[in-house]
C-alpha cells in the first residue's frame, strides 16, 4: 500500500488510467486537458459531508461512497436533460481513511462514472478532521437543449419519476438498527446507493419537458423551487404520490434524497414521455397539473385542497 | 439577511448574477449551462480545508478566504499555460459561518474571478462541523497547447516567477502573534493572499515552456514531481533560488503555499520569457538545468553539490 501522498497519487493514477477520445491528460498533472465535444456544457459541483449527509465518526463503505457521491452530482446533470461526460472528486481524509480505503472509494468512483458514460478526470485530496467529498461534473447537452427549472407553464402537467420516499425510509431504518425485511432492505438500497436518472431525463427533453429539477432536498419543497422559478403554481393528488413501499407520508412529501426527476409536460407529451421512460424500466407518475399564480396546493383523495408546505432539508436549519 | 436556505441561495444568485457570453444559465437551476469557448478545456478541483490550511476554529475573513480559494484553483490552470474561464465553489459551512459571512465571501470570489478573466457560475452549500472550500476552476487553451509536467528535457533551463518562501514566513510570523514590520506584512500576505500567476504562465507556455508545474507543495517536492514525469534529473543552484525577504532556507525549498510556476525552457527561450515576465511585473529566475537521469542535486555556492530531498507538503503526512 502507498505510505507518502506521491506514491498515493501514482496509485490513484493508475486506478483512473483510460483511453478516451474525451481525455487528453488524465490523472497526474496540475490540471487535467479535456475535449468534452460538441453542445452546451453544463457544470455543477455536489459533496456529501459527514455528520450531514454520512454519519459522523464511522467510515462508510468505500464503494457505496463512491457511487452516491458521483450519482448525487449527476443527479444535477440529468434534472437539465444532459449527460455526464467528465468529473473530479476533490475528497478531505478523516484521521482513519487509509490508503485501500481510499483506492477503493476512487475505483467506485471511476466505475460509476463509466455507468454514466463519463470519466473521472482528476481531484484533489486534503486532510481534514471529518469526511467529505465533493464531486464535479461536467455534461453535455444540444446546444439550448438544457431543461431549466424555470419553463413550466399553466396546463403542463407534473411528473415525477420512480418513487418517493425510500431514501429517509432506508435513512430510518439504518437508524432505528433493527432487522431487515426484503422491503426494508431495498430502502436502505436506495439510501446507500442512489441512481442518477440520467437517460430518464434525456428522454424526458426529448419528449419536451417544460421545466425539470431533481427530487435532492424533498417533493415538496423541490416542486415549489420549480414553481416559484417558473413564476406559477401547481396543484398536486398527494394520492397519486408514488410513495416507496418503506415511506411514510412525511417521508414521500419531504424525505429527501430521493434524486427522482420532477418535470412539467405539456398533456400532449404525456404519453410518449411515459413510454419512454418505462421502456428504461423506470415508472413516470402524473402527479398534479401547473396552475397560474403561486404556491403548491396539495389535493387529498376525498377532493379536499390545502396549501402544501415546502418541507424537505434546509440546509440552513 | 437571509435566514432559510433558499433565501440565502437567492442572494447569491443576486451577487453572482453576471452578462457573459460563456454563461447560458448561471447560479440557481440544477446546473450551470455555459459554453467556454473554444481549444482545449484544463480541469482542475482544489480545496482549503479547516485544520489543515485554515486555522481551526477561527473563522477566516471570507474576503481573504474568497480571493485564496480561487487563486489556489487557478493556480493549477495558470500551470498549464490556459485561462481560467469558469469556476465552481463547494463550501462547507462550520457551525459559526452565518448568512452575511457567507455572502461577503461569495462576493469575494466572484471579484477573484472577475481578476482572471473567469466567471463563478455555482456552486454547493453543506453544513458540517468544520469549514472547507472546494474550489473547481475551468480553463482553456489552444488545442494542443497546455504545457504538461512532462515535457522538461536535459539542457532545458529550470525557472520559478516570483519568490519562493514568503509564504511560509507570513504563516510562521501570523503564528508567532507578535508585531509585525513592513516586509513581515508582505509576507503574511502572502500567506493570506495568495496570487494565480495565470498571465505569467500564459506567458511562460507562448515562449515555449517545456514542462510546468505551481509551486503548492514545495520548491523540492513540486520539481522532484516535475523532474519524475519528464524522466529527467534537475541540478539546482541554492543560492540562486529567489528567497522571499523574511523566508528561511527551509522555507524556501519546502515551505509550499507559494503559488509560483517552475517551468523548464530551451536556453534560447530564456531571453524571451524573462522580458515577457518581466513585463507583468514578475522577477523570472534561473536557478538551475535539467539533466538526464533522475533525481535533484543541489548545488550551493561553493559549488557542493548534495541531493536535494524532496521537502514540502505531504498531505497523508
């Protein structure tokens, strides 16, 4: 194992050696030379931190690490309708993450960019006294292809992708420590290990979504940043909710980290949009329709209506 | 001041708002959509993490900490010979880093980008229990044209901008708490406040540089990297190493932080790049050759000739 950060950073380099027409200069020097192609790029960074988003004290498993930091960010990339092409991880070492540990997490890393189609093209490592790694990624899309937040229209129906609620039901019952049933299990899946819906929101562009945003910070308060960027509102059938079989109500309207897509469509769009993305395997749910004015009412199965608070994480609180 | 999440994001969109051709969409969709232009891009992530390069417990000045997180990124990108053009900040807020801190220190950045020609385009906020900056930075540089770590060929000329060491000293003298005179304050801004030499590296790559690399980690380690890539050895004359006024041998050679380039060059280059430097205001030095085979040998003004260990900055360490 590597005992100095020099034979350490060979070692990372050698993990992450590829032959991609994407990159010129991969892992190894100041700065990494890409040609990411033809379009728009589009660029956002996310990081999961200990103590908020993993739990303090523990090191988690490298390769589950690895594979939700860069789906978290990708997540970003597929709520603009764009794919991943390349990445960084710039990661802080708590005292206990050695070197295997660290060689592991950049090949989970590196494996799940390739099932995205990107490449992990370089990073940084620190010390630090707790864990984070914030995850880069750069995508591609047509160019004026990107799917804002900011397009949804009054008439355009709400849709949302998967199901709700499973990551804070896994959260729970990794918390609560009991034992585990298949379903129980599956949550604490889609805790540990999210997905990206990269080719969801591909499809959802093309079959021409008004407006999308991923499901990162709870349903609710994500459909409300959607409508008050838009300038509209939304109504919403909390019944038709596509709740995760573990979810509580609470946890389907505000869990959080669900990292499903929420998108508007024009009626029209509906079908193809559903066929599209149940032939990737993934359920696309109508769930409300976009109205002029502001706020999200929400609309219980009895027809009863009521203003539906934006609950979800603040990272402020 | 803002007091939820979303309202502090809505004024940082504010304060990053920004006219640029390269920015489609900027802060506030999931993603940034931009197109920077053409050549080749350089990727770089670089981080400032409490404990490590902030002091614990202490809440910097956010318009210091600004203007060093982007010049440590872009010093990556100055050290290929690019441009920075984009930039991408993950904070994690320590407990005490309230909403005007956090604004002052996102006006920072963008002034810092602003300074290099770049546009800070978004970003990540995350609570945790210690501060850090993870700073992403986007560059460009004529196809073919960025100068790699790996270039550096025996006969080349060995050269570093600037000062070497100050760095260190102001971090040494900030440390010791007592009065300061002129030249200790030089150096403590140095420490504070450091600078990207993007124009000197652009400048360094037009007259032919060879090889390059920033000085982050040491004047040793940073060309023992340099010298392993290219697959060469160095011969460096000590007493010609462009002390900083208050920076003791030791840190000189490995104090780190200093943010110079060291870059090789054909002797016949030299004239050139040193009136090109010069220009900008920078000292540009010779201070030794590259050889074949491997390693560095220090040579002191006696004309003793020692190897030069690799002293700087190990982040496992």
């Amino acid at each position: 194992m590597p005992s100095t950060e020099d034979e350490l950073l060979e070692a990372i380099a050698r993990e992450l050696a590829v032959r991609d027409e994407r990159v010129v200069v991969g892992v190894g020097d100041d700065a990494a030379v890409v040609r990411p192609g033809e379009g728009d790029l589009v660029l956002t960074v996310d990081a999961l931190v200990e103590g908020t988003h993993l739990p303090r004290g523990e090191l988690p498993s490298p390769v589950d690490l690895g594979h939700r930091a860069i789906a978290v960010a990708a997540s970003d990339v597929a709520a603009m309708g764009a794919s991943p092409r390349l990445a960084l991880a710039a990661l802080t070492l708590c005292p206990s993450a050695q070197a295997g540990w660290i060689l592991q997490l950049v090949g989970a890393m590196r494996d799940a960019c390739a099932g995205l189609g990107a490449v992990l093209v370089g990073g940084n490592l620190a010390r630090g006294a707790e864990l984070s790694l914030a995850v880069t990624v750069v995508g591609g899309v047509a160019p004026g292809g990107a799917v804002l937040r900011s397009g949804a229209r009054p008439g355009d129906v709400v849709v949302v992708t998967g199901e709700l609620g499973s990551a804070a039901a896994g959260r729970r019952l990794l918390a609560a420590g009991g034992p585990l049933d298949e379903a129980d299990r599956l949550a604490v899946q889609r805790a540990l290990r999210p997905r990206a819906r990269v080719l969801e929101g591909r499809a959802l562009a093309a079959a021409g979504a008004t407006a999308m945003i991923d499901v990162s910070d709870g349903f609710a308060l994500d459909l409300a940043r959607l409508c008050r960027a838009s300038g509209v509102g939304a109504r919403v059938r909390t019944a038709d909710l596509p709740a995760g079989q573990r979810a509580r109500p609470d946890e389907v309207l505000g869990g959080g980290e669900d990292y499903e897509l929420l998108a508007t469509l024009p009626p029209p769009a509906v079908p193809t949009a559903r066929d599209e993305v149940a032939a990737l395997g993934t359920a696309l749910t109508c769930v409300g329709e976009i109205v002029a004015g502001a706020g999200v009412i929400a609309v219980d199965a009895e027809g009863g209506a009521a203003p539906l608070p934006p609950v979800g994480w603040d990272h402020l609180a």
